[in-house]
C-alpha cells in the first residue's frame, strides 16, 4: 500500500473535526477546534490531480484522505481549487474555523455519502415549520421587510413546484399541507449526493429554511439574496439597536460556512438523479 499525504499525521484531520456527523453542524467543528491544540502545517505544497472521474487534493504530491480514509477528492474543477486555496491559505497551524470547505467535503464523503436519507430527510423536516412562513404580526415595517425578502422564494416555489405555503401570523405553529411537503422531498431528492446535499443540508441549518436553501440551489435566488433573507428580523434588530463586536465576529463565521455550501450548490445544481428515496 503507497504512503498517502495524511500518513504523517493519521488522525490529525480527526482530532480537530471529530465524528463525520457533527461536520454536518456548521459549528461545532470550530467549537471542537477552539477546546484542542492545533497541529502546525507539515506540508510545502498543495495542488489538485485528476483521479478517476474526481480532483484529488494533493499534499507535496500525496493524496490527501479524510478521517475515515477516503480520498479527499471532489467533482469538479472548480471546487477542487477552491478546496487546494483553503489549504494554501494555512499559514502555521491547522485551524478548523478556518477551513469551511474542506469540513464540508469530509462530511459529504464519510457521513452523507454512505448514508443520504437522513440528511435528506431532515432537510425536508425544516419544510413543515420553515423560517419564512412565519410572519411579524404586530410590527408593520418589520413583516413588509419579510415579505419583500420572503415572498420571491415561495412565489418560485409555487411556479416550480406547485408549492403552497400557508403563512402564520406570529410564533404559533401552523401545519403546511402534505402536497406542499411532498413537493419539498422531489426537489430535495433531485439535489446530487454526497455533496450537493451536504451543502443543502448546510444552507438549511444556516438559514432555517429549506425553502430558501431550494431557491439557493436551483439558482432562483442568489447567495446574497439568500444571506438577506435569511437575517431580515437579525438586520432589523441591528437598524434599532447596533451590533457589538462578538456579534460580528459569529456572523462573520457563519457567513464563510455559508459560502462554502453556496460554492458547492454552484457546481452541484439539481438534476435528475435521486440523492435517495424518501
């Protein structure tokens, strides 16, 4: 067996990442980098290699593996060198904060590839109490800023789909109809597994909508478009009262989890293949 680019350090990947299941939360792998010390960079260089019908990332000319040795290799070109520039950019030390795209490569390959349904199914569960069915019910310049941001996406629901989404005044929980949940699992099943439903999954999470994660993905609303939407009532609390220091700097983070999912969906658009029978 060839000496691989992670032999010197076997489990240093895992160390910092822990389980593939909790790379599917957007946080908890910094969270888990935050509490341990960080290796130091052992590597020179770092390219992409055509492997099979994959990129493979390359670490002085060594295969690059995930925790549970896969070969950390993507689709695509462009996600590829989006992948090999994250790892260029380490300086000193191995930070998982740091490293967005890659943790959501790792969970695409050793969670979501071997086990699709879950993740497809909890995508479709954010559906039935989705961000942006629930509307402001006493403050009238915060629900017309919800509607501006939030009408678009269930207007290309309708027209996509045939999605209707009934809208909720307040916080009370109201139960959307099963033709509009069912439209949600076909448009889920038809995102590419492993890793344009892991970066669904992401987005979802991140956003709080499926909905909004679905326009995201069939390219109906841009990342930017998606980013607003997501934090109307944050940014409406931020007008009135101001933002401090440590509020940024999450939000910051949030946001390169963010882009990294929204790169992934760029190169991974739904199409006709099944990620999994729901």
């Amino acid at each position: 067996m060839s000496k691989d680019a992670t032999s010197e350090r076997p489990d240093f990947l895992e160390s910092l990442l822990g389980p593939a299941e909790s790379a599917l939360d957007p946080g908890e792998a910094a969270r888990r980098g935050a509490k341990r010390m960080l290796p130091k960079r052992f590597w020179r260089e770092v390219s992409v290699v055509p492997h099979l019908d994959r990129f493979a990332l390359a670490l002085d000319g060594k295969l690059a593996r995930t925790p549970s040795r896969h070969l950390l290799a993507v689709p695509n070109l462009t996600l590829a060198e989006a992948l090999a520039q994250e790892w260029r950019a380490i300086e000193l030390t191995i930070d998982p904060a740091k490293m967005p795209l890659t943790r959501l490569v790792y969970a695409a390959l050793d969670a979501v590839a071997s086990a699709p349904l879950p993740v497809a199914q909890e995508i479709v569960k954010y559906a039935a109490s989705d961000l942006i069915c629930y509307r402001e019910a006493e403050n009238q310049r915060l629900a017309a800023r919800q509607g501006t941001h939030w009408d678009p996406p269930l207007a290309y629901m309708r027209e996509a789909f045939g999605a209707r989404f009934r809208l909720a005044q307040g916080v009370m929980f109201i139960e959307q109809e099963k033709a509009a949940i069912e439209a949600v699992r076909r448009a889920v099943s038809h995102v590419p597994a492993p890793f344009g439903l892991a970066a669904l999954h992401v987005i979802t999470t991140l956003t709080g909508s499926a909905i909004l994660a679905l326009a995201l993905a069939r390219g109906a609303l841009s990342p930017d478009e998606v980013w607003a939407a997501a934090h109307v009532d944050e940014d409406f609390q931020i007008d009135a009262w101001g933002q401090d220091a440590e509020a940024v700097e999450r939000r910051g983070a949030r946001r390169a989890e963010f882009d990294a999912a929204a790169l992934v969906l760029a190169t991974e658009r739904p199409n006709q293949v099944r990620s999994g029978q729901l």
